[in-house]
C-alpha cells in the first residue's frame, strides 16, 4: 500500500479537539513530530487559532453542517473540507478553499501543497473569504435566514 504524504519542513498540523481512544493506537506509527494535540478549546480561544492558521482542514466522512467552516473563513482561514462537510453550503470550490471527495487522499494532499507552494493563492483565497462572509452579512446574519427559512417551512 502506498501512502501519500504532505512534507514540508516548516509546517505544523495542528490538531483542535479530542482525539477518541480507538484513533491513539493508530496514531502510534506515525511520524508526530510536526502536530500538535492542542485539545478542546473554549469557542472564544478558536479566533485565535484561525486567525493564525493557514489553511483550516476538515476531511470528515460524514458530517452535516460543519459550522467550523463560517468561523474558520470569518478569520480570513482559507477551508479544504470533503464534501461531506455541507462546505458547500459555505463556500465555492477554488475560491475559498477546496472541496475534496471524502477519503480521496492524493486529492486532499494535492490542495494543500498548492496551498504551501503558492503564497498568493492562499492570499487570495483568505480574502475571497472574508469577502464571503461579508457578502452574506455576517454569521448571525446567515443564521437567522435559516432559522427563518426553517421555520416558513413548519408552518407550510
């Protein structure tokens, strides 16, 4: 089997959130020198986290709406999610960030070397979202559309 590897010697994954039990074994034969286990994190701290990150990674095989996504382009955080994100929903392909399909690693590895190698990609990406969650008035703004959408919906 071959595994492909993102490798660049000045970048650091960093992990935010719990990692379950069943994964820690898994992890015991890779490499971790380059990530960092920052754990859960109060919301008010992920500002910080976003803000200095240059790309946000959500590959999840199944997720409904990943509101990690707004917050993570609100900070001006370019998104690679998989299509099982509702990234979507949030962002378009190429201009934000990139979708990916789930478990398609070359392709995921892919984007995000373009994201490394190419500093004004990555600018203009953090750019077009924070253009992106201005356009659609903000997070509350665009929460409360759907509220309303789904509530319309209940009363029809």
């Amino acid at each position: 089997m071959t595994r492909t590897r993102l490798r660049h010697p000045r970048k650091k994954l960093k992990v935010i959130g719990s990692v379950a039990p069943e994964i820690q074994p898994l992890l015991a034969g890779y490499d971790l020198s380059q990530v960092e286990f920052v754990g859960t994190v109060p919301n008010e701290q992920l500002l910080q986290h976003y803000s200095s990150a240059h790309v946000m990674v959500l590959p999840s095989i199944e997720e409904g709406l990943a509101m990690v996504i707004g917050k993570a382009l609100a900070c001006g955080c370019p998104v690679v999610a998989s299509e099982h994100t509702g990234g979507r929903d949030f962002f378009s392909d190429g201009v934000e960030g990139f979708i990916v399909p789930p478990r398609a690693v070359d392709a995921l590895v892919q984007r995000l070397e373009a994201l490394i190698q190419d500093e004004p990609l990555r600018q203009r990406m953090s750019e077009a979202a924070l253009r992106r969650v201005e356009e659609i008035g903000g997070w509350d703004a665009y929460g409360e559309r759907w509220a309303g959408r789904l509530g319309s919906e209940s009363t029809a």
